[in-house]
C-alpha cells in the first residue's frame, strides 16, 4: 500500500475505536452508526492487509499490528491535536519542544534552562545543536521552537526574531586542585608562557580572552583551542593544564573539588540569549521559561 491509499478517515476512526476500547461508545461520540463504524475499520484493515482487532469475550483487543498502527496513529493525532492548540492560542495534551543550541554552548547551562521541563510528563523534548546560521534557518523555518546562542543575532526586517537576554556567567581560570589548591592568579598578567586550554575562535569569549591578553602583551602557551564546551571540561578536568573557561562548564568538578577557581576578570563573560519566532508562534512552555528571564536584548 502506497501512502496515497492510506484513508486518513478510517485510521482516525480506528484510532479513536482503540483509544475508548469499545465500538458502541466510539460511534456515539463519532456520531455515526457501530455498523458504519466497523465498516470503515474492516477497510482500513483490508488496505493493511492484517487485522487490528480481535475479540476476546465481546471486548475488542488490539492485534500485535493493532498496537504497531496505534503507536503510529497517536503520533499522527496527537501532532494534529498539539497544531491546532498552537494555531489556537494555546498548548493542548503532549507538547513538543524543540531546543536548537550552539555548538559552543555549555551542555550543563542547556540542562539548567531546561531542567524545570524535565519532571513534566506532558513535555517531549528534542534537542539539537549545530551552527548559528544553521539553527536560524530551522527556526525560521518552523523546525525549532527556540535556540539558545551566546551571542546575539542583528535586527533583519527580513526575517523578524526575538532574542532574550537571559543572564550571564562567570568565566574564569580553572586549574587542577592537586597543583593549585589555595593558589590565585592574575588573569592574564600572570600567564605568560603557561599552559592553556581555552575555548575555540568560534567561541564569544575567546575574542574578549584574546583582546586581555594583547591590551597586557601577555603570550599565553595555548595547548589547546576547543569549540565543544563538554570536551574543554573533558580537558579542564584529565590534562593537568589550566583551562580558560564558563564556570557553569565545570560545575560539577568545581563542587567535587576536583577544580579551582584560580582568578578571572570582569572582562570575561559568557552571555546567553534565547531567540525565538514572534510570539503569536511560541508555546505556553516557551513562554513559561522566558517568564523567568530578566531583559530584552
């Protein structure tokens, strides 16, 4: 069977029969007659080519296809359910979220946006990252319902976006508690010749990182450039090196106290926006995580 042959009708029909588990009350709220209803069923089954239902002591069960097709069928409704909600003005059942984020943002700073969603049973999450530009395109094109990015995006009348200024955070130089514990150093002044890890040049900070050090003619020994916020904690925590980083980045290492903060400047900070599609096209979960975001930027 081609998608062509399916009748959306009839899978509708069966859905809401397999949904309610009894044919006389889905034909009374489909406001048709049981006879037409089981028709409708008996030729999607015909198209399908397998049974959906059996019965089992005047109860209708679901066949191991019925299953497969309901699985199916609840994603096909419940997408339609959830546009209509969105069209409407509001969120209706299951609600999907799709987060877009840069590829040098922290993953820990993701998961602190989004942990108040993680314990909401009506909430499937998907969440994807890549380029800026990349991430753009997807929302615009209704693909992504919002895009966490450190760094703003300019005003185009072309493509009209909102970009919320959601906080900021420390960045600072981290070293291994073993070598360093109880030590402090001036940052950049004091890191002539040392061995660095720092973010890479896509990366928002690293052009404040660089602009200290030339403004002190400090020469820092970069041992490694890294764009991937997970693989600089990776390096901040295995290498022994002193890492330029977010804090939130290493978080956990930093309560562990496997990490110390060794000095930091005023001059460095990592900002974070959320730039979503004018707000007629955001969801009430969208909305509700903005809610807690202090400005427009």
């Amino acid at each position: 069977m081609n998608l062509e042959q399916l009748n959306f009708h009839h899978l509708f029909y069966f859905w809401r029969v397999a949904k309610i588990g009894h044919l006389t009350r889905a034909a009374a709220e489909l406001h048709t007659s049981q006879s037409a209803l089981s028709a409708q069923i008996r030729q999607l089954e015909e198209r399908i080519g397998e049974p959906l239902f059996t019965r089992e002591r005047r109860r209708l069960v679901l066949t191991d296809t019925g299953q497969l097709v309901l699985s199916y069928a609840d994603t096909i409704f419940g997408l339609g359910q959830e546009m209509l909600g969105r069209l409407q003005g509001h969120s209706q059942g299951v609600t999907r979220l799709r987060v877009g984020s840069v590829a040098t943002l922290s993953r820990n700073y993701q998961e602190n946006w989004i942990r108040p969603l993680l314990t909401d049973p009506n909430v499937v999450l998907t969440l994807e990252s890549g380029t800026l530009d990349d991430l753009l395109a997807r929302l615009v094109q209704h693909q992504l319902d919002v895009v966490l990015a450190n760094e703003t995006v300019p005003s185009d009348p072309q493509r009209p976006l909102h970009c919320r200024f959601l906080g900021s955070q420390a960045v600072a130089l981290v070293g291994p508690s073993a070598a360093w514990k109880g030590q402090s150093l001036r940052l950049p002044e004091d890191l002539q010749g040392v061995d660095l890890a720092v973010p890479g040049p896509r990366h928002a900070v690293r052009a404040q990182f660089d602009a200290l050090c030339a403004a002190a003619g400090v020469v820092a020994r970069v041992r490694a450039e890294v764009d991937d916020m997970a693989m600089l904690r990776l390096i901040a925590r295995d290498s022994g090196w002193l890492t330029v980083l977010p804090l939130v980045v290493v978080q956990d290492e930093l309560r562990a106290g496997s990490l110390v903060v060794l000095g930091g400047s005023p001059q460095l900070q990592e900002r974070f926006y959320a730039i979503t599609k004018p707000q007629r096209h955001r969801t009430d979960i969208v909305e509700r995580l903005l809610g807690a975001s202090p400005t427009s930027a």
